[in-house]
C-alpha cells in the first residue's frame, strides 16, 4: 500500500525566513508521480508541482524549490523569503501505478502541514 | 472556463436524510474524483471514474454512490447520512493519457455537517 508521510503538523515561521516542508513517501511501484498541493485559508486547494519518479532534478520556481531523492524517498518543499501569504495547508500526494503501467491518477495525500508565516 | 464546480457549497443535514452532491467539469477531462478532507488526515479518496458510464470504489467508499451519467458531471449520493460523514468533499478532474498523471483540478469544496 502506498503512503505518504508530512511529519511536520505545523511550522510557524517569521516572514522572510526560509522554511523546508517535508514529504516522506512509500510505494512498491517503479514508476509514479509526487505532487505538491496549497490550501490557503480560503479553502481551495492550488496545485504547485507534479514530478516524475524517473526525473531527480531539483526545481526551483521563483521562491519554491523542491528536492526530490528517490534513494530517500523524500521529496522536499522550501519556500524562501517566506512571506504572510505563504500561510497555508500544504499537501504532498503521491500517485499510483495499476498493473500493466496504467494509473488513474488516484492520488495518495500527506496528513498536510499547516504552515503560518508571521509579519 | 469555470473549471470544476461543486453544488451545493454548505448543507447541514440530519441523520438518515439523503442528499446529491453535484460536480461539474468544463475541461473535457476524462477522470474525476471525489475526496474527502478530514482534520488531520489529509485527503481520502472516495470513489472515481476513468470515463463516462464508469465508476470505481476509492479508499473509503461505505457509505457513499456515484454516478458518471455525463462526462462533464460526476455525482456523489449519500443514501441514508451519519454523523461520521461531516467534512468537506472535493471534486477533482484531470487528463487521461496512458502511463502518464497529470495533475488534479479541484473544486471549491462542499462542507457538510450531519446532526
């Protein structure tokens, strides 16, 4: 069975500090995709990145980066300079694999960590 | 481009009492999915569907039906409330290509209280 794992329940961090969400995964499949999600207070939720298992490049986008170690099975989030609107839920996901290669895209969600940056 | 809808957004309902909780999607997505968000517990899938005319159960289906009629609409029934069914349902669509996940678009949200 798949499982994902956000240990951090809150962080509570001072705005323009940096800060490292982390996202632990287990799955049996070879092949498979972890996603990054946003729930601002507002309630909906945002999509930030998807991310192949074959594909272990680090990416960064604006302050977001994201660090993907299959060897860890961990697939890191950090926001620096975090600002007030950074505050959220965040969710890390993992998808399946169905035998024979096909996936319907279930995803597998993390407990979410609730991040709040403070001015 | 609305994306993915979700009606109604509140209902509080009592015990036993029935009620359709309706998705829409204009992206001509093939899957949808319907979750449900729980404090602590992140997000738990329901049940889905791969096409029109076709459903499936998801990690925690008792309770629930669906139905795929439309391939713009996916509907989520409860036939006879419980308590243990409030929390906030969420609606999501994505693209269908083999061997390949995209991500998911969500709706709004649904937030129910059963009495």
């Amino acid at each position: 069975a798949q499982k994902v794992t956000q240990a951090q329940t809150e962080i509570s961090v001072v705005e323009k500090e940096d800060v490292t969400l982390d996202c632990v995964y287990e799955t049996r499949d070879t092949t498979y995709y972890l996603f990054w999600y946003k729930q601002p207070p507002s309630g909906e939720l945002v999509f930030l990145i998807r991310r192949n298992s074959f594909d272990e490049q680090n990416e960064i986008s604006g302050r977001y980066s994201w660090n993907f170690q299959k060897s860890t099975s961990s697939f890191n989030f950090t926001i620096t300079a975090s600002q007030v609107v950074d505050s959220a839920v965040y969710f890390c996901a993992l998808s399946d694999q169905n035998a024979g290669g096909t996936s319907y895209g279930k995803l597998t969600f993390g407990q979410g960590t609730i991040l709040t940056v403070h001015p | 481009n609305a994306g993915v809808t979700q009606t109604p957004k509140f209902r509080v309902l009592k015990t036993g009492q029935s009620m359709t909780l309706l998705c829409a999607q204009d992206m001509n997505h093939e899957y949808m999915y319907w979750y449900r968000q729980d404090p602590g517990m992140g997000l738990r899938l329901i049940h889905y569907s791969v096409g029109e005319g076709t459903t499936a159960k998801g990690e925690v289906p008792d309770g629930y039906n669906v139905s795929r009629l439309k391939k713009q609409n996916f509907l989520l029934g409860l036939e006879s409330a419980a308590p243990s069914q409030t929390s906030v349902y969420f609606c999501a669509s994505s693209r269908r290509k083999r061997e390949v996940v995209y991500e998911q678009y969500f709706g709004p949200g649904t937030r129910l209280t059963v009495t």
